[in-house]
C-alpha cells in the first residue's frame, strides 16, 4: 500500500542541496527558528462511526494517541502537533465518500474550506475513512499547502489497528504538506523504514530522512506560512495532556519535553509545573525564569503606533498596554 499525491505546486524537484545558513535573511532565520505548531483536526466518517459507534471512548483514545505520537515525530523539526479538534460524522457524510480518493479529497478540500474553517480556525484537517481507496492508495493530498484553506488537508484510509502505523500515515501526509516528497534510496534516517517513504514499510519508524527535513526547510524558508506561529491555548487542545510532548495543556504549568531532553531550569519536566521560585518558564517577557519588569518594551508596531510593553505580571505581551 502507498500514498498518493496530487499534481505538485513548487519546483523544488532538483536533487536537495543544504542551503548555506549564512544566506538566510534575518527574517527568513527566524522563522527557521521560531517554535512551530501545527492545530490539527481529525474528521472520521460516517462509516468509522458505524464500526466504533459502541465504544466511541475507544476509538477518541486511539486517535488521541496517534496524534500524541505524530507530534513526537515532528518535535525534531521543530514543530508540535496538536489536536484541538475531533469530529464524528454520527448522522451521516457531510460529504460523498467514495473508493475514488482523488474525488473524496477534492469533496473534503472544498467541505473544509467552506464549512469546517468557518466553525472552527484551525491550521491542517485530515479526513479519516474505513472505506478502501481504489489501488494501492493509504492516504492522498497536495504538497506544500500548509495553512492553505483548499490544500492543507489530507484523506487517509483507516485499515490498520495498529496505532504507529496509522500515525506514520498520517504523518505522511502532513509532512506532503509541508514540502516533503518521497524519499529515494540515498535518504537515510538510521532506521529501517522512513516516514516519507513511498510505501508503508512492515517496519515502521518515527523518523524523518534526512531528505524530508531539508524539503522541508526549504519549503519553510520560501513560504513562510504565517499559520504555524500561532500557539494554540491549552483550553483549546481536545486530547488528554501528557506531560512531556512539549505542548502547554491544561493543568500544566509549563512542559519543557521529557526529563532526559528538558534543557529548561524553570520547568520540573517530571510534574510539568514552575520549579520554585519561578514565575516562568517561556515566553519573549520571560528572562531567567522571572517576568520582565513593567516597562520593558516587548513589541515595536510599524507606524507611528505606540510601544507595548510588558505589565510585570505575565510572559505574554498584553496588547494596548503602551509604554510611557
């Protein structure tokens, strides 16, 4: 079984070269380097609903667990995956889903586009169906159209009870739609299998080549998409919080990853909350685990508009709360 992938949209088709750091813009750096987050929403079917409508806890564990483990695929390249939004289809398809997955993606681009973005403001939507795609088809979308409101989607067939499957599926996809192409034999990621490999491996890993990390840095230098900046609220992420994955959900104070990666003295790794004596663990008005003090400038709009400075209470940077 394989993944699809419609026509591509950017030319990036000559053989990867490491782009030298030192061409970089400043702005093109640091949005390299800015932390990135993906607000994901899964869609499953009408059809997943009939086979799991018994036991729905079950199947919300599942995909709660699937895409806790796409986000520790995607941790190295500097991007969280967080799900804020979990859809069932209980009455029935809010679109015609078809063994022809070419149709069904295009069905769903437009359902997204149209519906789904009104209701809920989100970066990236995958439709998950028991249905068989004709051919060889696991999972089908466009490349490189992150935060794009007719492209940042995926169809992808649910078949497989194992969970790292489905998540190296998925993660597929969505590493399509962040410039990644399918990896050739010279790519390597020191394991069996690669996650953009062209065809699902017996042997799976949760590993990006070296390849697909540099498609999709090149992807990210060129098109910025402006989407992934925006940290989603811990009030807004629907699966359960784990401690560790390096996404601030509810009932944590900060979460800095595992105790063996976290290099954060402001954050206990193990209970994800404020080591003592720390107001902070993160954020631009956050220096050496305290809040900057009030005045301090954290934001120069363009114009002719005044300075925001900080408010000596929080590490965010409050608008309207000008200097002077």
């Amino acid at each position: 079984k394989m993944c699809g992938v419609t026509e591509t949209n950017w030319e990036s088709d000559e053989p990867i070269k490491k782009a030298s750091q030192s061409n970089l813009t400043p702005a093109q750096q640091a949005y390299l380097d800015a932390k990135k987050y993906v607000e994901f929403v899964v869609v499953l079917d009408h059809g997943m609903f009939t086979v799991y409508k018994d036991d729905l806890d079950k199947i919300k564990t599942k995909i709660y667990e699937i895409v806790n483990t796409m986000n520790e695929m995607f941790i190295p390249l500097n991007i969280r995956v967080a799900l804020i939004c979990l859809e069932i289809w209980s009455d029935r398809d809010k679109i015609n889903v078809t063994s022809a997955g070419d149709v069904t993606l295009s069905s769903f681009r437009k359902w997204r586009a149209t519906d789904l973005l009104k209701r809920k403001s989100h970066d990236n939507a995958q439709l998950l169906t028991v249905i068989d795609f004709d051919g060889s088809t696991l999972g089908l979308t466009r490349i490189a159209t992150m935060c794009d409101p007719y492209g940042s989607v995926a169809i992808i067939e649910y078949r497989s009870p194992i969970n790292l499957e489905v998540a190296v599926i998925m993660a597929h996809e969505m590493g399509h739609n962040l410039g990644m192409k399918h990896d050739e034999k010279y790519c390597t990621c020191n394991a069996y299998s690669c996650i953009m490999d062209a065809a699902l491996s017996n042997y799976p890993s949760k590993l990006f080549s070296n390849c697909s990390q540099e498609y999709q840095r090149k992807y990210l230098i060129k098109h910025r998409p402006r989407c992934l900046l925006n940290r989603p609220l811990r009030t807004d992420i629907v699966s359960r919080p784990v401690c560790g994955n390096e996404l601030l959900e509810v009932g944590e104070e900060c979460d800095c990853g595992p105790p063996a990666n976290c290099q954060n003295p402001c954050c206990d790794a193990v209970t994800c909350k404020l080591t003592p004596g720390s107001q902070c663990a993160q954020g631009l008005r956050c220096d050496q685990c305290r809040f900057k003090k009030e005045g301090t400038v954290c934001w120069r709009p363009r114009g002719d508009d005044p300075d925001n400075c900080c408010n000596g209470i929080s590490a965010g940077c409050p608008r309207f709360h000008f200097c002077g």
